[in-house]
C-alpha cells in the first residue's frame, strides 16, 4: 500500500464527512484504507490532531470519542435530519451540526439535562423555538483543560430563574446567557468552515473577533492568556 501523507486538515475532513455519511466515525484502519495510508501514520496523525484540539481521542486507544460538533458516544442532544442521526455535545454543537450539514433538523434534548424534554426545530436555515437561553458557565480560555465537562454544560433553559435555580442546585459558578437564535447564527459561522478539506482551527485572533462580531462581551468569552488555538 502506498504511504500518503497524513495532516490534520485531511483526517479532520475524513472523520467528519464519515461520520456524516455513516452515523460514526471510522476506524484508524478504514482511515488509512480510504487515505491509502499506513495505519500507524494514521494512529500517529490521530494523536497529533488531538494535540491540536481538533479531535477527542478515548483515554486508550485511537478511538474518536468527540470531534466537534459530533460526539461519538451518547450525550443529552439528539439531532435528527433526512441525512442521518448523530448525538451532539452541546446546545452550540447540535447547532453547529445543523450549520455543517445544511438541512432541516430536529434537535431532542432536556431542560439543564434534567426531566422537560423539548424539541428545537430549524426550518428553512431558521430556528422556530426562538425564546429558549443558553447558559455558557465554562471560561472559554479554560475550555480544553477539559473539554467534555465543558460541553456537557453548554445547556438549553426556558429563563433565566430556571438558571439561577440549576447553578445553585448543581453547585456550577453561573456564567453567561444568551438566545438561542443568536448562537445559532453564531454556530453557521463558526462551524461553517469545519467541512472545508483545507480546514485549520480558529486561531485566538479568529475567535476573539468572530466573538466580537457576535456580541458575546461577557467575561466567559475573554481568551486572553489562551494558547494560539481554540
């Protein structure tokens, strides 16, 4: 077999447009199947992606565990469209799902991951249930210290009291809150590009200004002091 050269932009492509086709993530060896690569070239390139906060490998194996917006293992966000079902590792994830796949979905998930479930809806690129919150209590600069944890918070609420009362039962600092339909039009742009062959991470210049853009002014977002990626 020949031996191609691996980078992250083409595991990162490959990852996600299998995961997108299929439902799950292929293996290291269908990876170098499919990239005519050796299969310890991939494993190697895996790692580095990791390194590079493009992928979440499993604790002991090169295994795809999360690679955003897509986790691989079930979490409390169901997305559902005519192309596929996938679970999502967070309220902007499942978004960011629905902006990288371009088609209509429905995304199941439950009130701060507790017993209302809702449906949320995207329609002809726009969200119908326009009144719910996104609670971010997570520092982004802090979010790859552990980035499951930071995902599994990034929670749907009906208003801000529902907030207030969940951070204190749960004992979680309250962070920032924002409307659906504004991270939504964030996810599009920041996920946007995740699909792109030639894809690289934002770098902290990229996020700082996309954040801007967006309004999110809140302490939570502030990336001084980060690394040069996010």
């Amino acid at each position: 077999m020949p031996s191609n050269p691996i980078n992250n932009s083409t595991l990162h492509y490959s990852i996600l447009k299998g995961i997108i086709d299929n439902g799950f993530a292929p293996s290291a060896e269908q990876l170098a199947k499919s990239l005519e690569a050796d299969t310890q070239d991939v494993i190697q390139g895996l790692y580095d992606l990791q390194e590079y906060h493009g992928v979440v490998l499993h604790p002991h194996e090169p295994k795809v565990w999360v690679i955003h917006p897509f986790s691989l293992a079930p979490t409390n966000f169901y997305v559902q469209s005519s192309k596929g079902e996938w679970w999502g590792n967070c309220s902007w994830c499942s978004l960011g799902i629905a902006a990288l796949i371009g088609d209509d979905v429905k995304i199941t998930t439950t009130i701060g991951a507790q017993t209302k479930q809702i449906e949320i809806n995207i329609i002809d690129n726009n969200i119908q249930e326009k009144d719910y919150l996104i609670h971010f209590p997570i520092p982004m600069k802090y979010a790859w210290d552990n980035v499951i944890y930071t995902c599994s918070t990034m929670l749907i609420f009906e208003n801000e009291k529902q907030i207030d009362e969940w951070t204190m039962k749960h004992d979680v600092q309250k962070g920032d809150i924002q409307p659906i339909e504004k991270i939504w039009n964030f996810s599009k742009q920041w996920y946007g590009n995740h699909l792109n062959p030639e894809w690289t991470k934002w770098t902290i210049k990229e996020a700082k200004a996309m954040f801007r853009e967006f309004d999110l002014t809140h302490s939570i977002w502030h990336l001084d002091g980060s690394k040069e990626r996010f």
